[in-house]
C-alpha cells in the first residue's frame, strides 16, 4: 500500500468456494424415473485465503490465467458473491464494470437502456437526463440511440455500458477485461478517461490479459494462480513472476 493515502479496499483472508453439481438431471422424464436421486457435488475452492490492501487513489492491476480467481475477486469486492471465509472491507462509492450487458434489455433501445442502467448504478433521473448526451457522445452512439440493443455488436454495448459506468460518482471502478471488447480507438478514449480519474484522487481495480495495459498504468499488481496470490508488487516484477510460472508450466518438469 502507497504510504500517506488511506485505505480504499481491504482484503483479510477471504476465501470462496463453488459446488459444482455431478449428474445434473434437466428433463421432467429424469425427475419421474428417478425422483430420489441424490445429486453429487464437488467442491471448487475458486479464492482460498486472499489478503491485500488497495491505497486510496492508487490503480490495482489484477493478472493471472483463465480460472485463476480473479472474476470471482471482484464479484466479491462488488458485493455480488458472498465470501465464505475472511473480511472484505471497501471504504467509498464502488461502480462495477464487471460483466457485459448486466442491468441492460435487449428488447429496448439504448436509450431506455442508459435510463434503467443509470438508475440500477444510482444516478437519479435528473443526473441521467443532464449527462445524457455526454454519455451517447462519448460511446459515438448518436445514430444508434433509438435502435434496439440485440441490433448492437458486442463492442457497441461495451461502448454504452462503460460510458454509463463512468458518470457514477463514485470513489472506486472496478473492471474486468471489459476494454478488450472495444476497438482500439475506443480502449484509448477509455485510458484517458481512466488517467483523469487517477488524477481525481479515485481508485481504480483493473482485471485485465492485457499485460502492457497492466505495465503502463498500474501503480501495482497481483498475480492470481489457482485462487491463491503467487505474486504482488511493482507491475514489471509481477508479471515477469507471471511468466516465469506460465514458462515453466509450458516446459514442464525438467
């Protein structure tokens, strides 16, 4: 943690566990020829043990391969999963950025789309209606405000639901790998935005494969392997660890 600011996010010993149901019966014939069958479960320990601090201002990059944990770590710093184990404090405002299309209608254009979205992030009618056209500027959706969303392309929707999310007042964006869906023109727009939020003194929690993102704007890292913290420290030094580990896996044993 970066001495002199306070404490934005705190994280002690947090753990997570899934039950993965084992011969899942989904037909009403399975259910009438075997109404006792018992389903079996396996236990996946998705986070085990995770603790860390996130300084006040400061940009938090979280690295690690598909399944690591790092999904499910910020579902649980936004309060969408309940850990199992451990304490997870957040001092301020949060604003999840987490999944595409969560809080939107296909069947609706984008613009009731910025009306239901806004208000499920806590912007009141008047905020929603004073920042509209900010909000469609900034995703270059003029054209496309009255159309409905399943007319939208993957990165049309990740233009409306980011240029949503940043007109929250919060103190804390969390984001997860949502940038790679825009294009490149647009994933610039978005650090630059991202850059004068750093400057405004609030935090940002970035989950993200792009590691040269990681490098340039990270004040820190966290490498996330199997649930567990392999890694944490100075971006350069996290993810040469990173690779150091995914080398290794890919040579094997020597």
């Amino acid at each position: 943690m970066t001495v002199g600011r306070g404490v934005a996010v705190e994280v002690a010993g947090v753990g997570k566990t899934f039950l993965l149901p084992h011969g899942h019966r989904t037909t009403f014939k399975e259910y009438f020829l075997h109404p006792f069958h018992r389903t079996a479960y396996e236990r996946q320990q998705a986070l085990s043990d995770i603790t860390f601090d996130i300084a006040e201002g400061e940009f938090f990059g979280i690295v690690g391969p598909n399944g690591s944990g790092k999904s499910t770590l910020l579902k649980v710093l936004a309060g969408i999963y309940r850990q199992d184990a451990g304490t997870v404090r957040v001092n301020g405002v949060l604003s999840p950025f987490i999944e595409l299309g969560v809080g939107f209608n296909m069947e609706l254009t984008a613009r009731d789309n910025i009306l239901i979205n806004g208000t499920l992030l806590g912007l009141t009618r008047r905020q929603i209606n004073d920042r509209f056209d900010e909000i469609v500027a900034f995703g270059e959706l003029e054209r496309f405000v009255d159309q409905k969303l399943k007319n939208f392309s993957s990165g049309m929707q990740v233009r409306l639901a980011y240029s949503v999310a940043i007109q929250v007042d919060f103190d804390i964006l969390l984001l997860d790998e949502v940038l790679a869906v825009g294009d490149q023109e647009f994933q610039k727009r978005c650090f630059e935005t991202l850059a004068e939020i750093r400057r405004a003194g609030k935090t940002i929690v970035f989950v993200s494969h792009d590691l040269g993102a990681i490098k340039e704007h990270c004040d820190r890292a966290m490498l996330l392997l199997n649930g567990s913290i392999q890694a944490m420290g100075d971006p350069e030094d996290v993810l040469a660890h990173y690779d150091a580990l995914m080398h290794r896996d890919a040579v094997g044993p020597i």
